[in-house]
C-alpha cells in the first residue's frame, strides 16, 4: 500500500487459488499461425457483466496509480504488454500481485483499496470496469476508506439481499437477459421451452409448465383436474395464504386442518379424519424449506380417489427419501418469486407432473384456454411464464444446490450454537428430509415480539412466517364456525425467522447468535 508515496510492507502475497477478495485468474489464450486470440469472458473468466473499458499506459518511472477505493464497482485487470505490481487490501489484509503478461486477469471485489505501481516502461494494463463512472463510488482518502470499512463492518445484518445474494451469478443473468432481448421473442419462445425441460429434469418429472406465479400453479392445477364448485381441498391451518386463495380460486372449499407442533408441516393424523366424499385434492406444503410427509398423507388417504398437490413454493431442491419435492406427489407448484431459493427477477412460477394430460391442461388455462393462437377450446385466462424469467431462471438453476448447500452450512451453525437454550424452540427436520432452508424458523414462546425488537436494536433483521393462520385472517373471517386450529396459532404466536440466505456470511449469521442468546440470558420480567 502506497501511503503519502511511501510504500509500505506487504502483509500477504497471495496465490493464484486464493479465493479472497482479490485473485487471479487464467484467461483463454487461442494460438494459431495468424496469431494469438485472447479470451475474458464475462461469465467464464471475470464473473461480471463489463460497462466500462479503459487502461493506463505511460506511466513515467517512480510513480502509481490507483490510491483508491470503490465502494461497488467491480474490477478486472489484464496486462496486455509489460508488467505493473497491484496491492489490494480489504479489512486489514493486503493481498500483492505481479502481473506479467496477458495470460492471466486480476479480478478485484468492491470495497477494497488499491495501489498500483512499479510499472514498466512498456506497461499497458487494460482495465475491466462492472459499471460507469461515477465519483460517489469513489473514496480517495486513506483514512475515510477505514472509517467506511468500519462502518461498513458494522452495518446491519439484512434478512435477505438481494442484490448480494445475485452478486456471484450477475453475468451469466445478465447475458441471459441480453439473449432475450437480442431474439425479439417475448412471450413464450425457446427460453421458456428450455426452461421447462431443464426443470422438469431437475424435479425427476416428466413436465414443467411455466405460469405466471405461485398462486397461478397451485390454483391452474386444481382446475386442470376438474375442482371446483361442490368440492373440498385440505390445506394446512399454517401456510402462506396463497395455499388456501387458490382453493376459493377455482370455487372449492379449503378445509382446514392443524399441523405438526415440531415442524409447523400438515399433520397427515388430521388428514384422515378431513376426508369426506367431496374431498377431491390434498395440498401438503413443504413450509421453510422442509418436506412435508407426503407418504404419511398418501396412507390417511387410503387409496381414495384423491390427489396430492405440492405446495412446493418453498422447497427447490429439496429431497424426501432420495426423491426431488416436486416428484412426490401427483403435481407439484413452485413460485419463483425473487426471494426464493430460486427466485427470478419478478413473479413466476411453474406446475411440474407426470402427468401430460394435466401438463397439457395447464399450459390450455393459462393461454386463454387454447394451445394454438386463436383456438380456445375452454375458459382460461392469461398466466405464462414470460421469456425473460425463464432465461435468468435457467442461468440461476445449475447454482442452486450449491447456493442450497451454503444455506445448510449457515444452519448448521445456528443448530449447533444456538442448542438447548432455554425459550427457543429450534427447526426440527424429519429423519427422511434433506431440507433447503429457505427460511429459518424459530419459535421463542410469550417473547418472539419481544426479542424481534431487540434483534432490530442490535441491527439484524429478522421476519416472521407467518403472524397469523389462515382461519385468522381477515379475508376468512366467519368461515370455519366453532373449529379450532392451536398449534396454527402457537405457530402464529411465536414464530420468528432469523436471517439465513447463501450470501450471508458466517459472521453475520455469528452475531445472530450471539444476539439470540444475549437476549435470552435476561430474565423474562427484567
């Protein structure tokens, strides 16, 4: 690091594997005997969209560059001829490097500072930028860097960023959406046929039909199977109210029944005694990221003519008994909505089944009730996946065990430190579930307001999923006379979901911890 031209001894070199704040990559050289075509490719190589090119070249003997950092903006290196020496720090580490040729790239993440120097007389050193100029993302004072890295040390624990959490993915979306727009084809098309096919394999089922969101897939299904008016649908008690309003979507009747005290999943002992002769559908939510039991279901319905749809908006990539949520039941539906473990840029969701009679059906009601242009053979209406979706979507799907597994690895360490405390009742998950963790749930009885507030004064953010059940909700008021759902409400009550996605770091999900436990080590009436 150069400090009023002085520079000052490097604390650490590091090696080309290093997967720190700064590295260094190989790029994609091509020789032939008309010459040599180097490659950088966005998604490949340097792993973001490029905005901006520009380089430096002529810097007279003795003197630098750089002194500076960039709050956001992302940086890629090449020396195309010569050679230049950079320092980059963050969090009090310094990382050197030596770049020598064009073989190679240095690939620099916001929030570091830098110092380039030692250039050679020939030097020439081509410079990757992920977005505009502008001076606000500058800081060009040694000491207001360390004064922004503090802070920055120190800011809140989101519950979910999306923006973060995208950050390692942002090329290959942005070339996604680019590809979009290059076709000119804009609803339907070969992104949205890919799309499905790709997830469809993914699940193990034989088709996707892509929709326009969780609620469309649940609600399309029903009427792809004939529900309607007359007929009963069974619904958890504790859900996202988009499992019940999908019911009343196509003029069935939800039927309400309790859930599981531990898992907050549908209780397949109520099942049974939910089951009259206008029960026609089943709809298990596979709540959190948990898989709800969908073989204890299938024996409460005991061979009837009933049939199980997965709410499975929640679960992407989860596994019950080696099997995909998704494959379990007759149909699956999955939202797509931008928070979800695979989220897209907007609404969207998909129906997956076996079935291609009720694929068929599906994709029939969500383009005004027809499959060619201007044959309606039934009343649909208007819920398609849109090309642009099912494009990011189809650069996001290959990351998503990996982003699944990280979520694992984040509860792992609330599991393992946040265990037999006194007040809080952690996550239970069956022996047959591989769960994906899309929310973290915990239940902090008579105090889950309590410590929300005191998480918030702390800087974390936490949610709650969900603060009332279904038979609470306005919209149902009067509709379930003289029944009663308890542990629904218990969920209710009590319920808290602390911060967990794949780009939180290890240190944040630590000072959730700590918070926790500070919080439950006051006395309750202090």
């Amino acid at each position: 690091m150069l400090d009023n031209g002085q520079l000052l001894p490097d604390r650490v070199s590091a090696p080309k594997t290093s997967p720190s704040f700064a590295r260094l990559v190989d790029l994609q050289l091509i020789e032939s005997d008309t010459g040599t075509l180097g490659v950088a490719d966005a998604a490949t190589h340097i792993g973001f969209p490029v905005l901006r090119t520009y380089f430096l070249t002529g810097v007279p003997n003795g003197k630098g560059r750089g002194g500076h950092a960039h709050k956001t903006m992302r940086q890629c290196f090449i020396c195309l001829r010569g050679q230049v020496t950079i320092v980059v720090s963050r969090c009090a580490e310094s990382l050197k490097f030596r770049l020598t040729d064009y073989s190679e790239a240095l690939v620099v993440d916001p929030g570091c500072w830098r110092d380039l120097y030692d250039f050679s007389s020939d030097a020439l050193l081509l410079v990757l930028a992920s977005q505009p100029y502008t001076e606000r993302d500058y800081i060009r004072d040694h000491t207001e860097f360390l004064e922004w890295e503090l802070a920055e040390s120190e800011a809140s624990v989101p519950f979910i960023d999306l923006a973060r959490q995208d950050s390692d993915l942002q090329s290959a979306v942005a070339d996604a959406v680019h590809e979009v727009i290059r076709s000119g084809v804009y609803i339907g098309g070969p992104q949205v046929a890919e799309f499905e096919a790709q997830f469809a394999e993914y699940c193990g089922v034989a088709h996707a039909v892509g929709v326009g969101n969780g609620l469309e897939a649940l609600a399309l299904t029903l009427a792809g199977w004939g529900v309607g008016p007359g007929d009963e649908v069974i619904v958890p008690a504790h859900t996202f109210i988009a499992t019940a309003l999908a019911v009343d979507r196509v003029g069935a009747v939800p039927v309400l029944v309790d859930v599981e005290a531990d898992t907050g999943l549908m209780d397949p002992a109520l099942v049974q005694a939910a089951i009259t002769p206008r029960t026609r559908a089943v709809i298990p939510v596979h709540l959190y990221g948990q898989p709800a039991d969908i073989d204890g279901i299938r024996e409460a319905i005991g061979g009837r003519d009933i049939k199980i749809l997965e709410d499975a908006a929640q679960a992407h990539g989860a596994f019950y008994r080696s099997r995909r949520c998704g494959a379990l039941g007759d149909a699956a539906a999955f939202s797509f909505y931008p928070t979800k473990n695979l989220g897209a840029l907007g609404d969207g969701g998909a129906v997956v089944t076996d079935d291609p009679a009720l694929a068929a059906a599906v994709r029939r009601l969500g383009n005004y009730g027809g499959l060619r242009k201007y044959e309606h053979q039934v009343i649909g209406g208007n819920s398609r996946l849109d090309p642009m979706q099912a494009a990011v979507l189809s650069a996001k799907l290959p990351s998503l065990d990996r982003m699944n597994a990280r979520r694992a690895e984040l509860a792992s360490l609330y599991l393992a430190n946040l265990a037999d405390l006194h007040g809080l009742a952690l996550p239970k998950t069956h022996a047959y579930a591989q769960p994906v963790w899309h929310v973290f749930a915990v239940r902090c009885e008579g105090r889950r307001d309590e410590l929300f507030r005191f998480l918030a004064a702390r800087n974390i953010n936490a949610n709650i999923h969900y603060p009332a059940a279904i038979h609470q909700q306005a919209c149902y008021a009067g509709r379930w006379p003289g029944q009663s759902f308890p542990v629904a409400e218990m969920w209710a009550r009590d319920v808290l979901s602390l911060p967990l996605d794949g780009a939180h770091t290890n240190a944040e999900i630590l000072a959730v911890i700590e918070a926790v436990t500070d919080f439950l080590s006051i006395p309750q009436h202090a």
